[in-house]
C-alpha cells in the first residue's frame, strides 16, 4: 500500500512537538504511534496494539540490540573510571598545563581546552558514540570549571564525531557504505566511497566551523545568549533544564584514601577505542574470500565487520580491564564491582529508552516508505546539475524527519545511485550528497541519535543543544548547497 504524503506527517509531528514541549519521549512516542495508526487504517486500538509490537520488534534486529546494550553499558564504564579517580586525575594533568598558559596569556586557556576537546573528537574517528562520549565525559569537569556553558560542550563533541567518522571511513560507518554501494551493483565500493569525500562538503565545513567559532570567540544566535549567560550569572545551564543524564553518573564519589591516578581513566579508553578496529577485523574475518596477505585480509576484514557488534565488544572488553586493573590496585570488591555496574546501567537506561524509540520511529518511517515518497516526488523536474544539491537536500530532510543518518543512507543511496545514472551525473559527487546529507540532517534533528549521546555525555539539556547547534549546521547546510549549485553548473 502506498501511504503518499500521509507518510511525511509523524516524523514532521515528532519533531514539531520534540521542539515544542522539550519532551523527546513523548514527541517519539507520539510520532510511532501516529505512524502506526496510518498503517493500520486509523484504527486507534490496532495502532497501539502495533505501537507496542513495533518497539518490541526492535529488539529482533541484533544490531539495535547491542547499541541499546552498548549504551547502557557505557553507563557502568563511566562510574568506574569517576570511582577510580582516574577522571580526576586526567583533570588534574590538564588543569597543571592550563595554569602554567593561563599565566602566560590570559584567556588563553577556554580556548586550548576547546581545541583540544575538538581535536579529541576527531581523532576518535573509529565509532561517534565512543567519540561523544568521551569527549562529553573527559573534558565537562574543566569546561565547567572554566566556565563554558554545556551546550558550547555538546556542541563541540556532536561536530567532531559524525563528520570524522565519515571522512575517514576506516570503521563501522565505512563498512556499512560499502555494503550499500554493493547492493547497488557499484563493483569497486572502496574507491567510490573514497573518491566521494573531496565532494562531501558539509563534515569538513562542519568541522571547520568549530575551529573558527573556538579561535575567534566570536559565537552568534542561542550559542551566545549561553556564553553570556554562563558569563554573567555563572549558569552553565538554562534555569529550568534538564540534563540529559542524571547527576549520579557526572559527579559520582570517587573512592576516598586512594590516589588519583590519569591513567585509570586513559587504559580503559584506549581500550575501548582500539578495540574498535581488532573488533571489526575479528568480526569481518570469515567473510573476506580471496587475499593475498594478512594485511590485506585484515583491510577487507574491517570493510565487512559488524559495527554494532565491534562497539559492544570493546565497551565490555574496556569495563573488564577497569576491573581488573582496580582489583590489582585494591579500588574495587567484586561485590562493589557488580553494584557499580548495575549502578551505572540504570542511570543511562533513559538513554537506551530514547535509542529504542529512536529506533522504532525509524522502523514505522521504513513501514510508511517516508523516504520513497519523497525521492519520487521530485523524479520528474530534475537535471544533472541540480541533482547533487538535491539529493543533499532531500538527504537532509530524510535524517532531519527520522533522525538516523545511518538510516537514511539506505533509503537514499538506493534512490540516488540510479538517479545519478539515469541522469548522466557524476556517481562519486551524488554519493557524497547523499552521505554530507545524512550528515547535516543529522545534526538538526532533536531525535538523532549522535545528537541524543552529545547530550547526554556533556550532561546538557538535549533541546538547548539542538537549538544552540542549528544555526551553526544550517550555514555549513546553506554553504554546502550552493557549492554543489556552483560545481553542477560551472564544473
């Protein structure tokens, strides 16, 4: 059954109200069951009833499944290294090096801290929840202490993340292209995907963004009204919000009479981050047919990997090895090491709720083909030349609507590949309309997923960090649109 532009409305709905009320759960929940109530043919008691089964059928999918464990996972690994003492040691370490600036130049030091925060990010290139996450977690403590607001924090860890991880394809992400190049018949994925990243504008203005807000200090639209105010009244948040994590995980006690060591907090990351590729190599290994070498085996391994099953690996390899480095050092019990655990899951469980509605609007937005109506909308008036800033457009708004860029580089990769070959346009330059697309969309939406973990690990409140980020996204978003005009036009 064809849905038309009935399919639009409940992720336009959920977003309407997701910014309205500042209650992410109920605009999510509203826009499933809006969804499913279209499908079942405005039947109220079948669209609840399908409501529910759509959220239990999440779970059938085994990748949804472990990013739901591996976000509250997380949750366990974050308590420990702040019971370890190990973020305070980190802490330490930083704030040594800022005094010894500060005396040099005043000033000098917000702005260190935040290229260091930024660069951080991009160089976690290998998953964008570690990336956030570790951001957010590390560098909160000195951003408050240097008194810049949390959504400067937030901002700064949702911008490096995603648009790393998609200029440098070597992870998850890059495996998941690939093999939606190859569904497509394109027979050398690799070199396409990589040829398209001199075109895939938006991360690489995204980020350049971030470099020139930090280094001029020149911050506009909501981003202001925060510097000011945290300023002026010392306020690292809005009166009134709501920290996307609860205050148990940021400031959990650490252990007293012990001390505090950078390194209890640094092994367990690196870890977690290195594990990543092992994990994706070790995960793509039995699939790689014919090659030559192990280094060549191992190359191929990683495009064929399993991202979500790589990122809960090293999220469970990073919690054992914490644990058995503070049994050695005597921090930790086992009995204390199973409460921790339990502890720190239950606080990021509303972090996992939100991944599974997120999950599940994206699913009821498959159901009701969203992304189809809209490709075949606007088949008819295209040319070549227009096509890249469209399908950077219609990208957009497809990971705007379901807030999932990973979601919709499958229903548009499927659409602009055949359209960029019915049309004569340049294949790597659609490819990377698409991908700078998701991105962008990404980065607006109040129910994305990178931008809900941004939240959570800079303890912001999620709404104030998708307005304080959009001004910033929408002129990378209106740049990027002109300069795919200007290469299909003049190019």
């Amino acid at each position: 059954m064809e849905y038309g532009f009935l399919s639009v409305i409940p992720p336009i709905v959920a977003i309407i109200l997701a910014l309205r009320t500042k209650q992410v759960y109920i605009a999510l929940l509203f826009g499933i069951w809006f969804s499913w109530l279209i499908i079942k043919g405005w039947n109220p008691l079948d669209g609840t009833i399908a409501m529910v089964e759509g959220m239990v059928d999440v779970f059938t999918d085994k990748g949804s499944t472990r990013t739901i464990m591996f976000s509250a996972l997380v949750g366990a690994l974050l308590i420990f290294i702040q019971y370890s003492r190990g973020v305070e040691g980190f802490i330490n370490i930083i704030n040594r090096r800022l005094v010894k600036l500060e005396n040099k130049k005043a000033g000098f030091s917000r702005v260190v801290v935040q290229i260091l925060a930024t660069v951080t990010g991009l160089l976690l290139f290998v998953e964008t929840s570690i990336s956030s996450l570790t951001v957010g977690t590390l560098y909160r403590p000195i951003f408050d202490k240097l008194n810049i607001p949390r959504e400067k924090l937030a901002y700064i860890a949702d911008s490096s993340s995603a648009p790393s991880s998609i200029i440098i394809p070597f992870n998850a992400w890059g495996a998941f292209i690939m093999g939606l190049l190859l569904t497509q018949g394109i027979e050398n994925p690799f070199s396409v995907m990589i040829a398209s990243i001199k075109y895939n504008f938006y991360p690489l203005i995204a980020i350049a963004i971030v470099f020139i807000v930090i280094l001029t200090k020149k911050d506009f639209g909501p981003m202001k009204k925060a510097e000011k105010r945290t300023k002026e009244t010392g306020l690292l948040m809005n009166k009134g919000s709501k920290p996307m994590v609860s205050d148990e995980i940021t400031s959990f006690p650490p252990k007293e009479g012990i001390p505090a060591r950078a390194y209890n907090m640094i092994v367990p990351l690196l870890v977690m981050v290195f594990m990543m590729p092992i994990n994706l190599i070790y995960t793509g290994w039995n699939s790689v047919e014919n090659s030559t070498s192990f280094l060549e085996h191992a190359a191929e391994a990683i495009g064929k990997g399993s991202g979500s099953s790589s990122v809960l690996y090293a999220v469970i390899t990073a919690i054992l090895v914490a644990m058995f480095m503070y049994f050695i050092q005597g921090i930790l019990k086992p009995k204390e090491a199973v409460n921790l655990t339990l502890k720190g899951i239950s606080e990021l469980m509303p972090l996992a709720l939100l991944m599974l509605l997120a999950f599940a609007i994206g699913n009821a937005c498959k159901e009701l083909e969203t992304g189809v109506y809209v490709a075949n909308v606007t088949k008819e008036w295209l040319s070549p030349e227009l096509l890249p800033a469209v399908v950077f457009i219609i990208s957009s708004f497809i990971a705007f609507s379901t807030g999932t860029s990973w979601g919709t580089f499958a229903i548009m990769l499927a659409i602009s590949i055949p359209m960029a070959n019915i049309h004569g346009a340049e294949l790597t330059m659609v490819v990377a309309a698409t991908l700078g697309g998701g991105i962008f969309g990404d980065h607006c939406s109040p129910i994305s997923d990178t931008s809900i973990i941004s939240s959570m690990a800079s303890a912001s409140d999620h709404i104030d960090h998708v307005k304080t980020q959009l001004p910033y996204a929408i002129i990378g978003g209106v740049i990027t649109t002109v300069m795919y005009l200007l290469i299909g036009f003049l190019g």
